[in-house]
C-alpha cells in the first residue's frame, strides 16, 4: 500500500505544479455546461408552480410536496453518488447524472397529471443531487493549491448561472408557452453526453485506485497541453509524506469520514449545508407564489421578481469567486453568513406588506447566501482525502438537500396558516446566524494548500 500512496503524492505533484492550460480549462467548460443545465433543471419547479396550481387547484399542502419530493430525490442522488464516484470514477458517475436529470425533465413535459409531474421530479432530482457534487470533486482534482479556489468557483458559477437562466426562459415561457415547455427546455441537455465523454478521468482518483499507468497518460496530456502553451514546466515538488490510508486494501468506508481528524470537518460541513440550503430555498422555492397569491401580482410580474433575486444572487457568487483566494474560504463564508443573517433580522423588524419589500430583502439576503452555497461546492471536497472525498462531498449533500426539503416545508406552513413570511425571516435568519458560528469556532482553512497536505 505504500507504493500506491507514494504514486498518489507524485501524480498530486505533477499536478500541483501545472499552470492552467487549455486542456484544463476545455475539462471545466464541459463538465460546467453539464452543471450549467443542473442549475437550470432544479429551480423549473418554482416558476413552473403558479402554472401549476392553477390547472391542476393545488393547496398548500400538494404545493409543498410538489416541491419538496424533488428535494428528496436529490437527497437520494447525494447519498448514493458519493460512494459510486469514488468506486467507478468521477466522469463517468457525473454522466449518468446528466442522462438522468435531463431524461427526467423531458419525462415531466409530458406528464399526463400531476402526480406523474412528481414521480419525474423525483427521478429528477437523484440525477441534479448527484452531479454537481461529484463534478466539484472532480474540478477540484484537476488544478493546484495557488488558484484552486478562482478555478473551481468560477466553474461553480456556470450552477448559479443556470439558476439565473432558469428564471430568465421561465419568465418568456410560461405565460407564453406554458409550463411543458419548459421542461422541454430542461431535456436539451442530453446532448452534452457526447462531450463529455471526451473529458480525461481525474489521475488522482485513478492513483488511489492503483491504475498508475492510466494516472500518468492523463497527467503526460495535461502536462503536454501546457507546454505547447506555456514552454517549459518546473520540476514537480518533493512529493509531501501522506499517512496510509484509514482502511486496509483500496477500499474505503463511509464511517472514515467520522474519524480522526474527518469527524470535526464532517460536522461543520454538515451544518454550514444545512442552514445554508435551508436559507436559501426558504427564500427562493415559494418566491412566485407568495408573489401571485399573497401579493396578487401577475405570474409574469412574479417571475420577473424571482428572476432579479437569482441575478442578485449571481453578482454575490462572483464577488466571491473572484476573492476566495485572496480571502480564504473561512473569511468568506463567515461574511456571507453574517450578511444574510443581518439582512434576515431586518427583514423580520421591517415585517415588509409588500410585493417589493419583500423583492428588496430576499434580493439582498441572496447576495450573500448565494455566495456561501457556492464556496461549500469548494471547501466540501478540500476537506478529504481522494480516496473518500466523493462521499465526504455528497454527506455534505446530504444535509443540503435536508435544508433544501426543510426550508420550502418552513415557508409553506407559514403561507399555508396564514402567518404570513415574517416569521421566516426570523427563522432563517438564526439558522444563518449558526453557520456563521461554526464556521467561525471549528471551520479549517484551506486556501493555498495542497489537497494531499490537507488531507492526508
């Protein structure tokens, strides 16, 4: 076993050393584009509901579960896919997520009722949970210490863009096309299956499996493609000295992901996911609807509004994209934290009576929580080791999508009771503030170090 760590460091080495070529950055377009639709396939449900709810009378209750019951499926996605990624790879376990998700979309265009809606909502969001977990491991794989962080959120933005893209079809669609057409849109996907078939496995997975030669053809393309772009390479670094795996042989078990010094990071990233998804999709799953039946604005009205709360929420996760680096990751989701908490608090004082009250404090709060959902898609994986880190990436998943479920079910009881949404803001506001805690008491920095060092 120690050979194969010793290979590991060295493949890391090669890597670590690597500028960004133009083979790196062809892997990031097209496994983007693949989270690209993700982004874009999640959020259909929320803009397609008043639509809904209209033609098939919806209460409260179907309206919750006709969210949520996706969340569950990409609770399902996170927890399995995990474990597949570490065993059969990262690519292959992110294409048959995008065969899945996209399938499932055109399989919700024509549902002939709207429990058959739910059951490819379901089907669809095991696909949406899985990949966009797995991808981050994977980009994260492929790039060094020094720009990893820019690298990996600036690929994690084409997920937020996908959101923002969602909201823009959605608000020329559906009043014009109606809500089938939508997830007609979502099906368009599948046709990135080739592409990706073209992208190189990542060699630091295929160096913790034992398939060395495999590992050393794909680092020989990536160093070829930077030569040709940059000339000569510099001498890898000593390979660092890595402690021999937790479990004996190439196998791994979940439970190394509750040892050592992996216990404490499991916990932080467990909940800075939970309160983070719960805030955000607390926010945004009943936005078009609170829109329509609270305020009685139009449906083109509402998804307009939603649309500029995703693009608010696009402008915080570039800010932090192009400032994880120099600010690390702990700055930076402690800020984002605070700043949706504050804004929540006022929210809940302000108690806003309006349409655009409430566009202007959900807008702002999105900025920073946006930001905080994107930086866990980098400092989930930093955390563990490559041998396990697709699975310590999807437990972190899975208490997302548990806020994911938890957040919207919040907020409809709220809409449902007739409580109105000031009690939310007051809700997700204390969960924003006990992110920002734990992150602030237990959190590691992971800025500018090597995977292998971190990890070990």
């Amino acid at each position: 076993m120690t050979s194969t760590v010793n290979h590991g460091a060295l493949i890391a080495a090669r890597i670590d050393r690597l500028p960004v070529s133009r083979l790196t950055v062809r892997a990031r377009l097209v496994i983007g584009a693949v989270t690209f639709f993700d982004g874009f396939d999640q959020l259909l449900i929320a803009y397609a509901l008043p639509a809904l709810r209209a033609e098939y009378h919806l209460g409260a209750v179907a309206t919750t579960f006709t969210i949520t019951v996706g969340s569950v499926g990409m609770l399902l996605g996170a927890l399995l896919t995990g474990r597949l990624a570490d065993r059969f790879g990262r690519v292959p376990v992110v294409l048959w997520c995008l065969l899945l998700y996209s399938l499932s979309s055109l399989f919700a265009a024509l549902a002939p009722g709207i429990e058959w809606l739910q059951a490819a909502r379901f089907l669809q969001g095991i696909g949406i949970g899985g990949e966009v977990l797995v991808a981050a491991t994977y980009i994260s794989e492929i790039i060094g210490p020094r720009t990893r962080g820019r690298f990996v959120l600036v690929y994690e933005l084409a997920f937020v863009a996908g959101l923002a893209a969602a909201s823009l079809v959605s608000a020329w669609v559906v009043p014009v096309f109606g809500w089938r057409v939508l997830f007609a849109v979502g099906a368009l996907p599948v046709l990135l299956a080739i592409g990706l078939r073209t992208v190189p496995e990542s060699p630091r997975w295929l160096a913790a499996r034992g398939r060395h030669q495999e590992a050393e053809a794909v680092v020989d393309r990536f160093e070829a493609s930077a030569r040709r772009q940059f000339g000569p390479l510099p001498d890898p670094a000593p390979a660092p000295a890595l402690a021999p795996p937790v479990s004996a042989g190439d196998s791994t078990s979940v439970l190394d992901l509750f040892r050592g010094r992996y216990l404490r990071r499991t916990v932080v990233v467990s909940v800075l996911w939970f309160v983070s998804f719960l805030v955000n999709y607390g926010l945004t799953s009943w936005l078009p609807t609170i829109y329509t039946s609270v305020f009685h604005l139009d449906v083109g009205t509402s998804l307009t509004y939603s649309m500029i709360t995703t693009v608010a929420g696009f402008a915080g996760s570039i800010l932090i994209a192009v400032t994880v680096d120099r600010v690390g990751r702990r700055a930076g989701l402690i800020t984002g934290l605070s700043g949706g908490a504050v804004v929540l608090t006022a929210a809940a004082l302000v108690a806003p009576t309006t349409g655009l009250g409430v566009l202007l404090f959900v807008s702002t709060a999105a900025f920073f929580v946006f930001a905080v959902n994107l930086a866990l898609n980098l400092y989930g994986p930093e955390l563990y080791p490559t041998r396990s880190r697709a699975a310590g990436a999807s437990i972190g998943g899975v208490f997302a999508r548990l806020g994911v479920i938890t957040g919207p079910i919040i907020t409809g009881l709220a809409v449902g009771t007739g409580g109105g949404i000031t009690p939310v803001f007051a809700v997700l506001a204390v969960a924003s503030v006990l992110g920002a805690l734990t992150v602030a008491l237990y959190g590691v920095e992971t800025a500018r170090r090597p995977l292998e060092t971190l990890s070990p």
